[in-house]
C-alpha cells in the first residue's frame, strides 16, 4: 500500500499534536455534570485554557520546513517568514498558528526553470569525453 503524501502544513500539525479536523468529544452524561462540584461559576466559560504551542528551530528542521538556522534568519529576512520570539539570548520560538500561516501563503509548486536553447553551449569547462572499453583494447 503506497504512503499517504502530506503536506508541510500537516506534518506541522501532527508534530504539535494538533488535530487537523476538529474532533468530537466524548460527552458525560448530563447526571454527572455537578456545576457547582466542578468549580463552573456559571460565566460561560468552562473550557479548559489554551496555551500557546511554541516550534523551535529544531522542530522546523524536524518537519522539514528549513534545514539550518542560517536558512531560517534567511527566510525572516527575506521569504517574509515570522520573526518569532526570543525565549532567551539564544534560542527563538514560534507561534505554531504563526508558522501555518506562513505556510499557506506560500505557493504548493516550485518555479519551473528557463527551457535550455538549442544550440547554446554548456556552462562550466569543458570535460574529457569518457573512453569506452572497446576503445582502450584497439
């Protein structure tokens, strides 16, 4: 069986163990649910917090987004990728949300390289042509 192809966008979500698809959770039965018990002061908000999902540059290499810091300072520079954060003098850290969205901005194909003319020469020096057998044993 062939493997699936993903994207960077999922690979980045299943390395933050984010769910790609929002999942269905499952519900108690509602003689179980004790607000008063539970600490629910009754202001609507029950849901537990979110924090943020920091990627450092480790992890961008891990998914394949970059493959050095030098390409990372690279891309803020210039690709326009999110500056980040400075957890501390050295190391600097991502917003998950921050580097997705980057992602889908960016274009899904590579640029298609100029068709070669006909006739021109090859770049670079010129190489020896390369002796076959039969011409050595002559």
């Amino acid at each position: 069986m062939p493997k699936k192809k993903t994207t960077i966008r999922e690979q980045m979500l299943d390395a933050a163990g984010i769910a790609p698809e929002p999942v269905a959770l499952p519900t108690a039965p509602l003689h179980r649910i004790d607000p008063q018990r539970n600490g629910d002061r009754g202001d609507g908000d029950s849901a537990p917090p979110r924090l943020p999902v920091f990627v450092r540059t480790k992890d961008l290499i891990a998914a394949g987004i970059v493959h050095s810091l030098p390409q990372v300072l690279r891309y803020i520079k210039k690709e326009g990728f999110p500056p980040g954060r400075m957890l501390s003098p050295n190391i600097r850290a991502w917003k998950v949300e921050e580097v997705l969205a980057w992602l889908d901005k960016r274009p899904e194909t590579r640029k298609v390289p100029p068709p070669v003319k006909e006739g021109s020469k090859p770049r670079g020096r010129p190489r020896k042509p390369v002796e076959t057998a039969a011409a050595t044993e002559a």
